[in-house]
C-alpha cells in the first residue's frame, strides 16, 4: 500500500476554491484595511458565506462535515494572501467556536454553533492574562457562584482576538471558581456573551502586524452570567485549554505554512519582474539559492501540518506532531519573510508590497498560542523528559 500525497477530490475543490477567493477578493483591497487598522467586515461575512467557519462541524450545527484537514487547507490558502483575514477564521474556529463544541452540552451548542458556524457571529477564547503569559495555570480571573445560581465573574484578559467585533457574540472566559485541597486553584471556563453589564472591551491595541485583525484587552467587574454558562465540568477548564491548544497549533501552523508560502510566491514574481545590471535578479544564483530554500521550508511546512491533522482526525496521538509542526513552521515563517524581504530589497520595505505585510505578521507565530521555547518543552516531554 503506498501513501497518496495528494489530498482527496473535495479538499482540492476546497482549497482552490479559497485560493480563488484569497487572490480575487482578499488580495486587491486587505492593503488599504491593513494601513487603516480596520476589520474587514465584508471579507469576513463572504468568508461566513463560503461556509469556512463551519469547515470542522456536524451539518447537524449549521457546519460544513469537515475536519481539521479541510480548517487547515483554507487557512493555509488564506496565509498565502494574508494573515490577518486567516487569523480572524482560526481564532473564530479553533478558539472561538472548538471549545464549545468539544465541551459544550447540546443545549449550549444548538443555541450557539448555528451563528458561529455560519459566520454570523464570532467567538473569542479569554485565556492570556496580563501577569500570566504563558503561565496559564497563574490565572487570577475569578468566578464565585452566588446563591441564586449566577456565576460573577471579575478578572482581565489580553491580546483577546475577535473579542470587540460588531460581530462578537460570545467570550469564553477561563477563571478560578475554587481550589483543590492542596490549595491549588480550581480554573473553570465560562461563557459571557457581549454586552454583558460589567463585561468591557478596550480599545484595539496598536500592534506590528495582524493589522486587519481584531485584538483587545477585556475587563470583568462584576460580571453575572447564569450558571448554564459553564463550559464542561467544573474544575476542569485546565484541561479543557490544553486540548483547544493542541488542536489550535495545527490551525497556526498551517496560518504560517501559508504566510511562508506566500513569501516565495511574492518573491519569484519579483525576481522575476526586477532588472538589475541588465537582467532579472532571478538570473543570480545568489536569488536562485533564496528561493530555493525558502519553497524547501515552506513545503516541509505544509507536510508537518498536514500529518499532525491526519493524525487528529483519526483519533490518534497528535500533541507531539502539533508542537513540531508549529515550532518549525513559525520559525521558517519568520525565514522566509526575512528572506523574501531582503530579495524586494528598498521595495520590501514599503507598505505597499505584500512581502512587507509578510514580514510584519511572521514574528507573532512564533509566540502566539503557545511560544516556540513552550513547544520545545512539549515535543521534549513527549520524548520521556
């Protein structure tokens, strides 16, 4: 029996089917969002249209009957073209809309999933706190659940993306609500829909990249929400995060296969267009050599990416291979973006090129949902020690 690298006929159509859509509709006007800061609200309501925030779910909740395999392919087409459009599709699926699929009750997903997969509505994952970072378990956030039932919730959360959308419906909040005997804290996560009194969402940060993309911190005082709000079991909010996050590392890594991707394609149509002493710079070695290496990352990328998402799909041990394909692909993504830009040359650094972009949104893949030095700690943990 040999493997097939190819991928199956309706995940081709899939991913041509958004390489048409990033080239045709993203490409000729995200430049102008990006340089005003702005959300692409119309790109993002096509993108609900198409059905891509639906991709991982049941039909039965208003999804597509994909997997994680079909997430990945459009968000790697997606990257291609530009990071903050596929950033605003994974964080609204695999932190937006995943938890409450994978924890959530039927009530819960029933009322909540239709809108999220559809696209009418974006979710958001509270996780990062200002003093935690990486450091989850340090969650201050708290919930106390009152007589009557409700949970209040008070606390604050940063870098929340889709949080302050007029498209944002729902915030998923991890918070401590009690401690173990040995006095280590009990983290629950709970649902808080927006406009929730007490519940208040900053203004967007002036970030380097991801500038078409929505990012803020949110605050929480005194928050009441009813106690069906809770996501899963009590306690187990800890464990709920890491299983998001493992899945979520595939979703980036294929956000950054694409943006290295689209390093190379960007950079051989200038090569190619470029004359200098009489000649394309692609005629150099030197330019030649780049190239070369850079297509060398981004494929191994993709096959990293890829297998991880074969893996999760069929119900098999998946958090090594999701820590070494966001690890590698994060770190050939800021390659390729140092690279291509070198290639543009004076040109690569006006806004105007989309290698410039490129380069501006590599770094955060090498420190979002879950830094490169954490990754290293999980595939070493996954290797005995």
């Amino acid at each position: 029996m040999s493997l097939d690298h190819r991928l199956p006929d309706e995940l081709e159509e899939l991913r041509r089917t958004v390489e048409a859509f990033a080239h045709d509709v993203v490409a000729p006007q995200i430049g102008d969002y990006y340089e005003q800061h702005t959300f692409p609200y119309d790109i993002v309501r096509q993108m609900g249209q198409m059905g891509l925030f639906g991709l991982p779910f049941p039909e039965e909740y208003g999804g597509m009957g994909g997997d994680y395999l079909a997430l990945g392919v459009a968000l790697e087409e997606l990257a291609r073209v530009d990071s903050s459009v596929a950033i605003t599709l994974e964080a609204g699926v695999s932190l937006g809309a995943m938890p409450l699929y994978r924890f959530g009750t039927e009530e819960q997903k029933r009322e909540w999933l239709p809108k999220l997969c559809s696209g009418e509505m974006l979710g958001a994952f509270g996780l990062t706190e200002p003093d935690g970072g990486s450091d989850a378990g340090a969650t201050r956030t708290t919930a106390v659940r009152e007589c009557g039932g409700s949970w209040v919730i008070n606390g604050t959360k940063c870098f929340i993306t889709n949080s302050g959308t007029d498209l944002t419906g729902l915030v998923t909040v991890t918070a401590v609500t009690g401690h173990k005997p040995d006095g280590s804290p009990l983290i629950s996560t709970i649902m808080v829909p927006s406009g929730t009194p007490g519940f208040t969402v900053a203004a967007p940060y002036s970030k380097v990249g991801w500038n078409a993309s929505d990012t803020r911190e949110l605050s929480f005082s005194d928050v009441r929400v009813p106690a069906a709000n809770l996501l899963g079991e009590e306690g187990r909010g800890y464990a709920q995060f890491l299983r998001v996050l493992d899945e979520g590392r595939i979703a980036i890594a294929a956000v950054a296969t694409g943006l290295a991707q689209g390093c190379v394609d960007e950079s051989v149509k200038y090569a190619k267009e470029r004359h200098a002493f009489g000649r394309p710079i692609g005629a150099n070695q030197a330019i030649q050599f780049k190239l070369a290496d850079m297509e060398m990352r981004a494929h191994t990328a993709r096959l990293a990416w890829r297998d991880a998402a074969s893996r999760l799909v069929h119900g098999e041990p998946f958090k090594k291979e999701a820590a070494l394909a966001k690890l590698y692909s994060s770190e050939i993504a800021v390659d390729n973006a140092r690279e291509g830009t070198q290639i543009h040359g004076g040109y690569g650094f006006m806004n105007e090129y989309p290698i410039a972009r490129m380069w501006r949104d590599a770094k955060i893949l090498e420190i979002g949902e879950g830094t490169s030095e954490v990754q290293r700690m999980l595939i070493a943990r996954e290797l005995g020690f």
